[in-house]
C-alpha cells in the first residue's frame, strides 16, 4: 500500500513570504496527486492538482510541482495571506485504485 | 450539480451506546464512497470505502461497521461506541480517476 509523508509538520511564514510543503509517497503507479487545503472546523477542500504527464501546474498564487523518478511532489504559495492558513493534505494515488489515503497533515500559519 | 449530505452535524453520546451515521449523494450515481475520522489535531484516518452497492472494503477493525443500502448511501455504525470513537467523521464521494468532494462532516463527542 501507499505510504505518504509530508514535510514539514507545521510551517509558520511572515505575511507575503513563501511556503513550500513536500509529499514523498512510496508507490511508484501512482498517476494522481492532488492536495486539500482544511480550515479549522471545516471539510477538506481540493485546491489544486496534476496528473503524472504534467511537470508543474500553477493557480495564481498556487502553484505543485511534480518529481515522479524522486516520487515527491510539492505544494508552493506565494505571498501568503492569513486566510492560506490552514492545514495542507496531500492524497498521491494511482487511479484505478479506489482506497484513498491521506498524508499526515501540513499546519501553516501565516503571521500578518 | 452534485452534493453530498451528511447527519447529523453533531453527537455526544455515553460510552457504550450505539451510532449511526448517515451519508447521501446528489447528483450522481456509482460514486465511489469512503468515511473518514479525524481526532482533534489529527490526520485522516481511511475507515471504509464501498465502489458499489453491497460492497464495503474495510482499513479499521474493533467495533464500526459501515453499509452501502443503497447506490448513494452510506452508513457508519457501531453497537457500542468506546471513548476513542470520539472525533470528526467525514463522509467523501469521487467519480472515477479523480479527486474527492466531502462531506460538512458529523462531530462525534463519546462522554
């Protein structure tokens, strides 16, 4: 089965600064990877994801980057706002397969 | 457009009783399911994920059960709920190769 990781645990950034949050995974068929975004007291939510023919895709400030032969991919924010503050879950899967499993959870606060 | 539904939003129920919790899909229809739980703090935790009617593959053992009656319902149960049982459950559906829509989620408190 799939084992996922995510890098670092909790994560603070001044206002307007960068954040950057890394998923290993260990099967290496996976062909999706998204990542959630959850605000406290609140459902999981897609913000963004690709799939395992694209390298990078980007949303605005949100931008993922995939690596496939290092099986990581990340999750960029540039200038950060307080509401980016939430915890980041990364799902890497291949999708044929229906069991979904969850990275541990990314804490980012952003400090205005 | 599709929603999902999930009651109730919350529960505090004594050691030792039984729940259950309800899950329902709009809008679709062969909709992979799956419940979650989430302790305060915590991580997803995969409890169960049904691909049909009738069919429930399990990732937690001890005293939950979930049931799929129907092609756009799922159910979690226990007999007898433990203390540990307390937390934030979330009911998720997804289509096919794609990414998963949940549920406003039903915070359980065992007292």
């Amino acid at each position: 089965g799939e084992n996922v990781e995510q890098h670092p645990s909790t994560l603070s950034v001044q206002e307007g600064d960068s954040a950057v949050i890394k998923c290993t995974y260990s099967d290496s068929a996976s062909n999706y990877f998204p990542w959630y975004k959850q605000e406290l007291g609140k459902r999981p939510q897609l913000i963004i994801d690709i799939r395992s023919n694209v390298g990078e895709k980007k949303d605005q400030r949100i931008a993922v980057t995939l690596n496939k032969t290092a099986k990581h991919f990340s999750l960029h924010i540039t200038e950060t706002q307080p509401e980016d503050s939430a915890v980041y879950f990364c799902a890497p899967r291949e999708t044929s397969y229906d069991k979904v499993i969850f990275g541990p959870g990314t804490s980012l606060s952003v400090i205005p | 457009s599709q929603t999902i539904h999930q009651w109730p939003a919350t529960l505090v129920q004594p050691v030792g009783s039984p729940l259950s919790l309800e899950c329902t899909v709009e809008g679709t229809s062969n909709p992979n399911l799956y419940w979650y739980r989430q302790a305060a703090g915590r991580g997803l935790q995969l409890l169960f994920y049904s691909v049909g009617i009738g069919q429930i593959s399990s990732e937690v053992p001890q005293n939950l059960s979930a049931s799929r009656p129907q092609d756009r319902q799922f159910i979690l149960s226990s007999k007898k709920l433990l203390l540990s049982d307390s937390g934030f459950y979330l009911c998720a559906w997804s289509p096919p190769d794609h990414e998963q829509y949940f549920g406003p989620g039903t915070r359980l408190t065992v007292t």
